[in-house]
C-alpha cells in the first residue's frame, strides 16, 4: 500500500456544509424576523453567498482576519435590508446563531460515511486538514458522528497560518508525525487543498464536485465522487 496517512479537507470535502449552511440560513433568517426588512429571502442569501465566498478566499490567503470576515460576511447581505441597520453587534448577533445552527448540522456529502468506514478498515491513519474555526469545527465533526473516525484534527488556528501556506502544512507534518512520502491529500478546493500540498511535496487527490472544470493542472488524482476514492485506496 502506497499511501500510509491521509490528509482530508472537511467542509465540504466530508461535511456538506454548504448545504448544512443553506439549512441554517433559513433558520438564522426566521430568527431575526428578516421578512421585516427583506420581502424576498433570496436577495438575503444570494449577496450572503456572495460575500461568504469572497470572504473565505481572501482569508485563506491571509489578506483579512478571522474576527473581519465573522462581522463583514453578515454586514454585506444585512445591508441590503430596507430599514435595517447593520451594527458591528448586530452582525456577532447573527454570526453567534449561525455557526450555532451550522454545527449541529449532522448532513455529510453523499458517500463520505461509506468512504471514512472503508478507509478505516483499511487501516490508513486518517487526518482532518481544514482553514475551518476551532469551536466550530469539533462541533460539526461531533454532530456528523465523524469525530472518533480521525488520529488527528490539524485546524489552522492552532497552526497559525491557513491552507495552502506552508506553514500550515509543516505544523500538520508535525504534530500528525505523518511520512510526507506516503501521505495523499484529498480536498474539494483547488486553491486551497490541492495547490497547497502540491506546493509541499504531497500527492494529491482532487474531489472535483463541478466536473465541467478539470483540474486546471496535473494532480495525482481526480475523482467526481467519494464513491471513486474507494477504487483507488
């Protein structure tokens, strides 16, 4: 067996946390009494979407910081609201109930239970590599049922650094103790998950969720399914 140790990405590489997050926009949306200000929901979540991903590609690169993107990724949809006024307060309001709704979320992307129980019966020693925030993420890896799946859980707060910076990958060698020769890399971000461990060395397996977009260069795998990791693993 090549392959000794695994690094995953988690949202949605395992966890489908957008569709988990479309479930808790909704609620977050009641919660706050948003209809008041917003006569049609989907303004609120398109510009929320909008900015969530704007938002996360800058901090992956260190261009912003945790507490910035927690406040403006709700400041930009919110200010849409007609008569509303979206206070930095206001925002943490909103961020507080979202993640607390997002975390106990249990949906996983489809095949990702199947996938982690295999690779475990296989006996590879298995790593969760995620930008994702602390308290969040031991929350979600808890409410999936996924937790006790994993040797280690490396997060970027506790590395200081995100994906796909070096740092971050040198701390998760560290403290995972994992062989860089004999360590895949699965992860759905092209930017993020798989330039990143390329640029450190690492065979790469690609979660492509959007086939109409190859790869935009070569990688070790590409797959469009977790169902496919099976047959390589």
């Amino acid at each position: 067996m090549k392959y000794s140790d695994l690094f995953l990405d988690f949202d949605d590489t395992l966890y489908d946390t957008h569709g988990n997050a479309v479930i808790a926009l909704q609620e977050l949306f009641v919660a706050l009494h948003l209809g008041d200000y917003f006569p049609d929901p989907t303004l609120f979540y398109d510009e929320y979407w909008k900015a969530n991903i704007d938002l996360w590609t800058r901090y992956s690169k260190a261009e912003i910081t945790r507490d910035y993107l927690i406040v403006e990724r709700f400041r930009r949809p919110l200010s849409f609201g007609k008569g509303l006024e979206p206070t930095e307060d206001y925002c943490l309001k909103a961020s507080d109930l979202f993640l607390d709704y997002c975390s106990t979320k249990p949906g996983l992307v489809e095949g990702a239970r199947e996938l982690v129980d295999y690779l475990k019966k296989k006996g590879y020693r298995m790593h969760i590599c995620s930008n994702g925030f602390h308290e969040v993420q031991y929350k979600k890896l808890q409410s999936c049922g996924l937790y006790e799946m994993f040797d280690t859980i490396i997060l970027s707060e506790d590395a200081g650094a995100n994906k796909p910076s070096q740092q971050f990958f040198d701390y998760a060698f560290e403290i995972s103790k994992a062989p860089k020769a004999s360590t895949l890399m699965i992860g759905d971000n092209f930017n993020t998950d798989i330039l990143g461990a390329k640029q450190v060395g690492l065979d790469t397996a690609y979660f492509n969720r959007f086939p109409d977009y190859p790869a935009p260069e070569p990688v070790t795998f590409e797959v469009t399914s977790l169902h496919q990791l099976m047959e390589i693993l």
